[in-house]
C-alpha cells in the first residue's frame, strides 16, 4: 500500500509539473491592444451589461406581466424573451455597425465597418492577437452594452399594443424599427461623428443624452403612441375592467429595473470614473423621488397611495434622469424626478383619459413623457462642475444654445421614430396584418400565439 500510493503521487506530481515545463519552453504571445485594457473599467463594463440585459428579463417582463389580464401574461413574457435572442442577433450582424460605424448616406446611418462584428473581435496579425478597443475597453465589450440598449427599447413599445398584435408581426416589426429608427438615431447621438453627439466638436447641434432619453425612451415612447393609434383599442376597452392581474409580479419587476438602471446609466460612462459616480447617485436620487412624487399626489387627491403608483414613479423618475445623469448634478436627479412623477401621473390619468387611446401599459405616458421632459430638463440643469467643460453647460449657467440643440434634437428623432413607426405598420398591416383576430383576442394570447397558459388550476 505505502508502495502504491508513492507510486500515484510520484505520477500525479509529474502530470502537474507537465504545464509549467511546457509554458518554460514557449510561452504563450499575449494579446496586444491600442492603448491598452483598464481592468477596472472592463469589470465595470461587463457587470452593466449584465444588469441592463436584466432589465428585459426578468426585470421589464416581469413589470409588464403583471399588468396585462392573466390570459396574456405568457405572450408578454415571451415578447421579452424572445427579443432578447432576436435583436441580439441582428445587433451583432448588421446594427452595431450601422449604428457606430463610420458615417453613410450623408450621416444619416453607418456603414458596414462592423457587420458581422468585423473589426470588433480580436484578429491575429500574424504573430500575435490585436484587440481593437474602445477608449480602455475592448471593443466587442463596448459592442455587447450597447447590444443591451438595442434589445429593450423595441421590448417598451410591446407595452403599447399589449394583448393584441400578432407575435409573428411584433418580431418583423421589432427587426425592421430596430433598423431603420434605433440604429440612425443612436448614430446621431452616440456615434464618434454623430451631429447630435456632445462629444463630438463637429457636432452640428451637440445634445446632451447620456444613456437614451433620446435614443431609447423618447423614440419608444412616440412609436408605442403611434402603435396603439394604429392598432386600435382592445376588445372592451372602457367599458370592461382590465386591472392589473398580479401587482407583485410589477412591484418585483419595478424593483429589478431599478437594480438594472445602474447599469444603465452609470454603465454609459464606458468606465469606472467619476462620471459613473455622478450618474449612480443621480439616477437613484431620481428615481425614489419620482417613487414619492406619484404617491404623495395619490395620496393628496385619492387618499390611498398606490404600489401601482409607486412603482410607476419610480420608473418615470429613472426614466427622466437617463439623458441628464452624465451632466446634472445628483440634487437637480431630484427635482427631475418630482417633476417626472407629477408629470406622468397627469399624462396617464388625465390625458389618456380624455383623449381615449388605448396605450396598454402606459409606454407613452411613462416613457415618452419622461423622455422629452428629461432631454429638455438636461440642457436647463446640466452644470460643468459635472460635464467637466471650462464653457457653461445648461441654460442656468447661461447656456441658452444647449436647451436648442436639446429640442432641435428631439425633433429630428421624434420625426424619424414617428414617420419610420408608420410605414412599417402600414406595409406589416398590408402584408402579414397587424391584430390577432377577435376570437383569439377573447381566449388570450397565450393560447391563441403560444399555446400555452401561464396559470393551470387543479
């Protein structure tokens, strides 16, 4: 036995030093970069990805699940699900480059730079393998955030024609609005040569929009509008109750994009620096101010505040904050929220109320309202003690030619979100048709588009 286990130990200790002779004979040619890779700002970077491709699932699914009737909670689900893979898809192939390429068709879209992530992954030299970057992180990491973006801004327009459209046009929809509205509006404002970007000197009108009150939130916002318009209301609407199935699910699914905002926001900082700081402390002042905002006003006026409330405040504050937390201070992501949280409540009782679209889940009320309301509060509040700049920021420092690239911005990209919105609805309603039919409408769209149901009762 003493033989034996000598005879093991002798044979395991020559297979383990077999590595380390074999690494002394040739070692292994390390990656080169341009510049160089900042661990920090990499770990940053790959931890808000993380969080932010949690806000879809199960973070936005979760939130809208619980909003729809439990008949269609599946098709909700799977609506998030579902363009996490497909918009990934298309990112990586064609949408990254067309949105961070180099300039085409006058600046209006990129170019082919980076289809099929060409120039993105790393490529051997021939001796040795060459990472391209971006600043201080690899750029198929900067590919991969951005990735993010382009999944969940399709995903808030799904709450606007909620428990209606047909699944098979939501993805050609998502696919082809992805395409020809995201990608050029994203080229404009974040782009290295984009005429909206504040980072860029050429910049025709430089616009401050640090993570997407432009790009995601006011884009998602006039096309869901657009959508339900388009669409048409459900089946009973305003004459049947339609509350909310399971405000739990919501509460949870608030809770978890709140988490995921973080990444969203101070991931848009591309590292772990002060701007990062400035934008985490903003965004969470914003949104749990918008959070009180809505249910103080409930309280005032309904007497009972809402979970219901509460959790949509929150998201307004957050989404409020989103173009302006790289450039306000975090006291002024107080205010923005206040501001957020009054201003939706009045857009989602009262304005929907009165006018009588049916916008299922408030996409518009929440995500449009605070995305024109965050962009043009940006250029009123936005401070070089955070931009950095030696030059007034906003129009409180006395930059009135900041809240006009603001709105000028704004304009273009609501041109674009609502005339590109309607003619892809249009061919989609000639072509495939918009709606599910009246029966399928009535059994749900769990078992009429998935056949399945969510909740089985024994």
């Amino acid at each position: 036995m003493r033989i034996g286990c000598c005879s093991v130990a002798a044979v395991l200790i020559g297979v383990l030093q077999i590595p380390a002779a074999a690494a002394d004979v040739q070692p292994a040619a390390a990656p080169i970069q341009a510049g160089g890779i900042d661990a920090a700002d990499t770990a940053w970077m790959l931890t808000s990805s993380a969080l932010v491709l949690m806000m879809t699932a199960p973070g936005l699914a979760l939130f809208y699940g619980g909003l729809v009737r439990k008949k269609n909670i599946l098709s909700v689900l799977m609506q998030c699900m579902f363009l996490m893979g497909l918009m990934s898809v298309v990112w990586a192939v064609w949408g990254y480059s067309l949105a961070f390429g180099d300039d085409m068709l006058g600046g209006f879209i990129g170019g082919a730079d980076y289809v099929l992530l060409s120039n993105v992954l790393p490529a051997w030299n021939g001796t040795q393998s060459v990472v391209p970057m971006v600043g201080s992180i690899p750029r198929a990491l900067h590919m991969i955030f951005q990735m993010m973006f382009f999944i969940i801004t399709p995903a808030l327009i799904c709450g606007a024609f909620a428990e209606r459209m047909k699944f098979s046009t939501m993805c050609v929809f998502s696919v082809v609005w992805g395409t020809l509205v995201y990608c050029p509006l994203a080229h404009w404002v974040w782009s290295d040569n984009g005429w909206c970007n504040s980072a860029n000197v050429n910049a025709s009108f430089p616009t401050y929009d640090f993570a997407g009150g432009v790009v995601v939130h006011l884009s998602s916002g006039l096309s869901a509008l657009l959508c339900c318009l388009l669409l048409g209301k459900r089946l009973g609407y305003g004459s049947t109750p339609m509350p909310p199935h399971n405000l739990t699910y919501t509460c949870i699914g608030t809770a978890l994009l709140w988490v995921g905002w973080f990444g969203f926001n101070a991931g848009s900082a591309l590292g772990a620096n002060a701007t990062a700081v400035n934008a985490f402390v903003a965004t969470h002042l914003a949104g749990a101010s918008g959070a009180l905002a809505w249910a103080g006003i409930e309280w005032w006026f309904l007497k009972k505040p809402s979970i219901l409330g509460t959790c949509t405040g929150a998201v307004a504050g957050l989404a409020c904050v989103t173009p302006a937390c790289g450039t306000v201070s975090p006291m002024a992501g107080i205010l923005m929220g206040v501001l957020a949280g009054l201003a939706c409540y009045f857009m989602c009782t009262s304005v929907k109320n009165r006018l009588g679209y049916d916008d299922s889940l408030d996409v518009f009320g929440v995500h449009g309202t605070s995305g024109i309301l965050g962009t043009l509060l940006t250029g009123v509040l936005a401070t070089r003690a955070v931009t950095g700049g030696p030059d007034p920021a906003g129009l409180l420092e006395g930059n009135a030619a900041q809240l006009v690239n603001q709105i000028v911005c704004m304009a273009a990209a609501g041109a674009l979100s609502l005339l590109g919105t309607f003619a892809i609805l249009k061919i989609l309603d000639a072509t495939m048709g918009l709606r599910v039919n009246q029966e399928q409408e009535i059994e749900g769209l769990d078992v009429s588009e998935h056949g399945e149901e969510g909740y089985i009762f024994i």
